[in-house]
C-alpha cells in the first residue's frame, strides 16, 4: 500500500448517479482543490489545510482521512461503502 493511500477508500456522491472513490491522499486533494468556489467553507478548508498538512508531514494521515469524511458527510455527499461497492458492481457487470 502507498504509504499516501487511506487504509479504506471513500465514497462520495459526484452528482445525481455518480459515485466516486476518495482512494488517497492525492484523490481528496484532487476533489476538494475541484470543489465549486461558491460552495467552499468552514469545513471545506478545514479539510483541505488537513490533506495539505499530512501531505507535509505535519500531520498524520489518518487526520486528513478523518477531516475528508467529516467533509463528505457535512455536505451530504458521502455514500456509503457497502452500497457503492454492489452498485459499482453491478455497473461493470452491465457493461460485460
């Protein structure tokens, strides 16, 4: 495992019927630095500084892991694991 990948992924609703996966370090940077301008607060830059910050080494991963889900769940966007793992699922089986 790298040693900047979550020890679990994260789920996050991208829009209406997209799921994607929060996998590392980098994909919670790439998605908060994506976040609309207009929709950035608080709790949006707290999770950013928190992904920057283990980045740096100044805190550990697990912190940033942590304020990313805080993140996701503030903003109603984080899904749960188990329903996006079948519904991923079931997505590449349709497409077999």
């Amino acid at each position: 495992m790298d040693a900047e990948e979550f020890g679990s992924p994260i789920f996050v609703k991208r829009a209406p019927y997209i799921v994607q996966e929060i996998a590392s370090l980098a994909d919670a940077i790439d998605f908060l630095s994506d976040w609309p301008e207009d929709q950035r607060d608080l709790i949006h830059q707290t999770a950013l500084q928190a992904c920057y910050d283990a980045e740096d080494g100044h805190k550990p991963l697990s912190a940033a892991h942590h304020a990313f889900i805080d993140f996701a769940r503030q903003v109603a966007i984080l899904e749960d694991p188990i329903s996006a793992m079948q519904w991923i699922a079931a997505c590449k089986k349709r497409r077999a």
